[in-house]
C-alpha cells in the first residue's frame, strides 16, 4: 500500500489519530528524489531499487506516526521525483510552497541552489542523498542539514580499521568517475589524517569486459603494486570493484568500495537492536535496508523527535532543538546520534561490513577526541570551513 | 476459584516460610544466542544445569509460587512453561508474534508481554491459555511492569519512547508518557507510589510519581574514563526494602548503586561487558548480573558492593530470575 502510493509519485499519506487528543500539531514533510543519470557498469547484478531513499523515509513516517498518535501528532509524506534532465530547483520551488519540511537526494549543486532558493529561506532542509564534504564545508548552508555521512566519516572510519589492524602499507585502484576520484581523494586524505602514506595508487583504465577478463588482467594490474598489506578500491558507481577481489597478484584483502566497506547501513548491522529496524524495513519494503534508505529515515526520524520534544513543526524551532544539547536520537548503532553544530551534519558511529557480517563499528578504540569519539570521523569544527551555518 | 485463591495463599505462604532461612536456590539465566538456560547455585556459585529451550529465549520469570518458568522464546514466537524441578517443557502459551520481555500480575495467572516486533502489549491467561486482550502501543514495547495492587500495567517503547499505562481492569491505555530515548526497563517501588523507566540511549532513569503519571526525578549516571554514549542504563533491580537501586549501565561494563530516597548515585561496579538485566538470591545479600557480550555472569556482594565472582554463562546472557530450592 505504501509502496504503491509512493510509486505514484505524489501522495500525500496522512495517518489519522485514533487516540485522545492533547494539541494537534501537524507536519508534513516532503522528500525530493532527483534522478541522476546512471553510468553503465561492468556487471548488473545489483541494480538500485526504485524505491532506494524513499522507503526509509516512508519507515521514518510510520514509526514517527506510532508515536504521534499518542500525543496528537500529525506526520504526512509527500514522495516527488524529479526526472534526469528535469528542472529539480523549480520542482523544489513548488514544494516549498507547500511544505517548509523537506528531504533531497540531489547533487551538491543542486542541493545548494535549492538551499539558496527565496522559497527555502525558513525551512529546514535534510541531505540525506550527497556525501560530498564540500557540503559540510565552505558549501555548507545554515538551511542544510546532513543524515548522509560524509566521504572523510566514511574513509577516516576505514583507515581507523586500517590503523588498527597496522595495515600500513596501503595501495589503491581508483576509477574515473568523479564520484570514485571524490571517494580515493576522501581516503588519501584520511590516510594522512591517520599518520598514514599511500604507497601507491593505480587508475583502472581498462575499457574491456572484466567479467571475462579478470582473472587474467586484474593479477597482472597488481604486480607492480610491490608488498602492501591492504588494497583500497574507490569504485563508488561499483563498476569494476567485485572484479578484484580474489584476482589480486598477492593474497591481499581489499577494503573501501569493495571488501571491507565503510557505510552508513547494511543489512548486515543486527546488534543494538538494529534487527529490529531491519525487520521492520523489510516486513515495509519487501528487501533490505540501505545506507540511502537509513539516512531518509534518521531524517524523518529525527523531525519526529523534534516535533515529539517541543509539541510543535516550525522549521525554526525544530532546527534550534536538534542542534542543542536535548536533541539526541536513537539510531540502532549504539550510540546516541546528535548533530554538528559547526555544519549541521548527523554524528554517527560508521560500520565496517562484508557482506556477510560487520566487521567492526568506527569509531574504533583508541581514537579519542576531546568532545566525543564520533567527532574522530568526519570534518572537525576547526578544520569544516563551514561558515555559514550558525545563526 | 476461591479454592485456587485459598490454595495459591497456602503456597505462598509455605514458600515464604521455606524461604526464610534464606539459603539455597538458583539464579535461571536465559542465553539469548545459544538457546538455553544456564541454572547457577547461589551457594556454590557454580553452574549446575544448562538446559535446551526454545529460540532466542530472553525474558524469564518464575511463577509467585516458582512451581513453574516462564520463557520468552522470541524467535520461536512463543512462552514455553518449563517445570524448573526436571527442566521439561510443560506446554507452551500464545504470546503474540517476538515476545521479548513479560511480567506476571499479582494474581499469579496473567502474563503481560511485550511483542517486540509488533508494537502490542499481549495479555495471556496463563491457566485458560488464551488471549485475553491486545493492547496496541508505541513501537519495539520492551519493558514490562505490574502494580503492586495490580490495577495498573506498564509496557515501554524503545522506539516510541514512551511509558504506556494501561488499566488492567479494561486493559486499555489511560496514560502515555514520555521519557528519554530507548526506554528498557520500567519498576514499581515503594508499594506502587513510584514507577523507574531506564532510558538506554537517553542514559537515565526517569521516576514517575504513579498517582499523577507525572515525572518526580530524573537520575543521570555518570562513570569515570567513559563517555557519557557509553553509559547506557537497561536494567534494575532493588534491594530489600527498596532502599536502593542496582542499574545495569550496559556497553560502559559497571553497575551503578541509587540511593532510592535521595536518587544519588552512590557507587560504580565493574562487572562483565555490556551488563544487561540481573537479579538477587534469596536474602538479597548478593546480585547476579548478566553481561551479553562476555557471556557471563557477575555477582555482586551487596554489602560491600564489590564483584566476588564471574560465571561463565553461554552467548549472550539476558535474563535472570531467582528461584529457592528448599
């Protein structure tokens, strides 16, 4: 039923309260999806679900929902989508004319014209689609606020497991595609960061079919790579990646977008009563919850927690109460989640997967941080170059 | 019925009597991730039997007259009744879809239970084997709790982060309240004036005063070298004449000692990772913790507050519930 409404598009789901009402507060939250155009990849194996991102926030809704219905609390969901080629500002336009609550999974570029819009100007955006750290930068806007982990929280909490396990002769394949440049310039950084050197780095340049290929080319690729102890892949579009493993000149494990993977979810996560979350998303979406469908949901998740602690949807008020010290949210990663004030990003604990079990939760043991552990992942307060968030 | 009333009094006052010399008994720990119990001498503080339940079994707790167990078997979506004497399955009750946690009424004859995945409260009459009502409430209900008098039961909702009260005599909800986030663990004390809800993520425990549903106290925890993430309150347990407070304070591996009067933290316990429920022997001079991710149990002499042992236990430890044996 869900699903269905949501693949239509533009329904507008409100659930009905069934119990005794105190105040009636409503908030409606929209969740703009601008499709971006997929690069073809070696293998088809894994195409995204169509309902990848808006699953999670039609959890988020029920859930919250459950709980609002004992307090008089509203929520709907507006699913839009934005075709490739599409004008998505003037579809942002229109729905902040309607709701000033609003999920985007775009482009920095296009999440920051929007934030930028007249029309945005009082409400409360959530990034929940770019992973960009420039986002959580110098592009950073005070309207903006990120459920997504950034790149650096995903790259520093790998090389945390890299630093740990003393894998410190460290090699990367990276691709072409300016997300796998954007992820292989996130762990160089990280790397650094560490006390880290990457001793040698590789551009997959191979335009044949790999699946044929592979175990011929990949070993040869490799050889000159001398002794290292761990391989990194930056292979965001996952094109090439599932091709090494197991192909590689020395018996070496692979880590970063293939191997060992820094996420923000996966179906794999089960302690601190993650299965539950897992159960419900699947009973929901009819297949397991991703790191897109998770950042949807702590966003509309984290409205809800707003809305449930100050009885009330204004953008403003909601935006003051996730950003002071009440606001925590519980997120299934055994942490409580809070948000940076420095750039609006949504602290979190980054687990380390297969794809059979976690491997380990970052941030690890041993990185310690004046303010909190989790601040060992991702763009620092004085290093951000955030300016515009603070009101 | 009133011969089943007259005979439960007799029990439970001959238990009680039994019971007063204080020595021996058991302390029942449900293995989450091994399927079984592990039964413990509170005399030898050795582990005397390891007996095959159900899957997932989390939620334990004996009858008031401890002549039978009841068993959360989460995965095998069921309550097992086991004869604690020879460890056999009795017959098993509806307990709604992922029970996890329960709590027996006053009247020794009605479970409460929370079913995890369903976002219900189940009441089951344990001697019918029937369904007596479902009561819907906030999402993932773990903690359970009855009035001392009975008339009011307490289901928590981790994800909805709320205490429900509900009126036993209609079971329906009359209050919903709010607490900090991922509530565990909820007790009466003080003769039903008071209600404790634990908050897991949130790191406190919120005190209610039962007549208004209002909040009277709210203790915070916080233990040396840790950070306040890791100091996540889950369950609790009061000593004899609820003076005070023993609270599992999860992944930060200490148990905290409240002052129920003052509601002071008066003391932190180093015991086994991720401490998770616990309970005592007979005289309450000792408490027994179980810590899921070592697979084993502390116990806690209570007097000194120190740890005097460490059990091991099979994967993942969760409940324990006490029972004499003479």
């Amino acid at each position: 039923m869900w699903r269905h409404a949501i693949k239509a598009g533009a329904a507008v789901l409100c659930l009905t309260v069934a119990l005794p009402l105190r105040a009636e507060t409503r908030a409606d939250i929209a969740h703009l999806i601008v499709a971006q155009p997929a690069p073809p990849v070696l293998s088809n194996l894994d195409p995204d679900p169509a309902d990848l991102g808006a699953a999670g926030a039609a959890l988020g809704v029920e859930d919250t929902t459950t709980t609002g219905r004992f307090l008089g609390h509203s929520y709907s969901l507006d699913t839009r989508r934005v075709a490739v080629g599409d004008d998505a500002v003037a579809a942002a336009r229109e729905v902040l004319a309607e709701t000033r609550l609003l999920l985007i999974a775009a482009p920095a570029e296009t999440l920051t014209a929007i934030a930028d819009l007249p029309e945005a100007q009082g409400a409360l955006l959530f990034n929940v689609g770019a992973p960009d750290m420039a986002l959580r930068g110098e592009d950073c806007r005070a309207n903006l606020l990120h459920t997504l982990p950034s790149l650096a929280m995903r790259s520093d909490a790998l090389v945390q497991f890299l630093v740990r396990k003393r894998w410190d002769k460290v090699v990367m394949i990276a691709g072409s595609h300016p997300r796998d440049r954007a992820f292989a310039a996130a762990l160089e950084r990280s790397l650094t960061k560490f006390g880290l050197t990457l001793a040698a780095r590789k551009d997959w340049v191979f335009d044949a079919d790999m699946r044929r290929n592979a175990a011929q080319e990949v070993p040869l690729f490799t050889q000159d790579f001398g002794d290292h102890d761990v391989l990194l892949i930056a292979d965001e579009t996952e094109d090439f990646g599932r091709y090494v493993l197991y192909n590689t000149w020395l018996p070496r494990p692979v880590a970063g977008s293939e191997g060992l993977r820094p996420v923000a979810w996966a179906p794999v996560v089960e302690q601190w009563g993650a299965a539950q979350l897992q159960g419900r998303f699947e009973d929901h979406a009819g297949r397991k919850m991703q790191s897109e469908d998770y950042a949807a949901w702590a966003a509309v998740r984290a409205i809800g927690e707003g809305v449930t602690r100050t009885g009330t949807a204004d953008p403003d008020s909601l935006r003051a109460h996730m950003l002071s010290d009440a606001f925590d949210l519980g997120g299934f990663k055994g942490r409580p989640l809070t948000f940076r004030a420095w750039n609006g990003q949504l602290r979190q604990p980054i687990p380390l997967v297969h794809p059979r079990a976690l491997a380990a939760i970052a941030p690890l043991e041993g990185f310690l941080h004046q303010r909190t552990e989790l601040d060992t992942l991702g763009l620092d307060a004085p290093e951000s170059g955030c300016a515009g968030f603070a009101r | 019925m009133t011969t089943v009333l007259k005979r439960l009094a007799t029990i439970c006052t001959a238990s009680a009597l039994l019971s007063a010399p204080a020595a021996a008994g058991e302390i029942w720990i449900s293995n989450e991730k091994d399927d079984t119990l592990s039964v413990i001498d509170t005399e030898t503080l050795e582990v005397t039997r390891t007996i095959e339940v159900g899957e997932r079994p989390r939620g334990i707790t004996f009858s008031k007259d401890h002549k039978v167990l009841y068993i959360c078997a989460s995965d095998s979506d069921t309550v097992q009744v086991m004869d604690p004497g020879t460890g056999e399955i009795l017959h098993e009750l509806p307990s709604g879809e992922d029970p996890e946690q329960f709590v027996l009424h006053p009247d020794n004859r009605h479970l409460y239970i929370a079913n995890e995945d369903d976002a219900i409260t189940t009441v089951v009459d344990t001697e019918t084997r029937q369904v007596v009502a479902q009561i819907d409430v906030g999402i993932e209900p773990e903690g359970m709790a009855v009035s001392p008098d009975g008339t009011i039961a307490i289901t928590t909702s981790e994800t909805t982060n709320m205490a429900h009260w509900i009126d036993t005599e209609t079971q329906t909800l009359f209050a919903n309240t709010l607490v900090d986030s991922r509530p565990r663990h909820a007790e009466f004390v003080k003769d039903g004036t008071e209600l404790w809800v634990s908050s897991e993520i949130g790191g406190t425990i919120t005190v209610f005063d039962v007549e208004t549903q209002t909040e009277k106290a709210k203790i915070g925890f916080d233990v040396a070298n840790m950070h306040p993430d890791r100091v996540q309150p889950v369950g609790f347990e009061f000593t004899a004449g609820d003076t005070h407070a023993f609270v599992a304070l999860g992944p930060s591996n200490h148990v905290a000692v409240v002052n129920a009067e003052t509601y002071e933290v008066e003391d932190y316990i180093l015991v086994g990772r991720r401490v998770w429920h616990m309970d005592f022997n007979a005289d309450r001079s000792r408490v027994f913790t179980t810590n899921g991710v070592s697979g084993d149990v502390t116990v806690i002499d209570v007097a000194s507050r120190k740890p005097v042992k460490t059990i091991k236990v099979g994967r993942f430890p969760w409940g324990a519930a006490f029972r004499p044996t003479e």
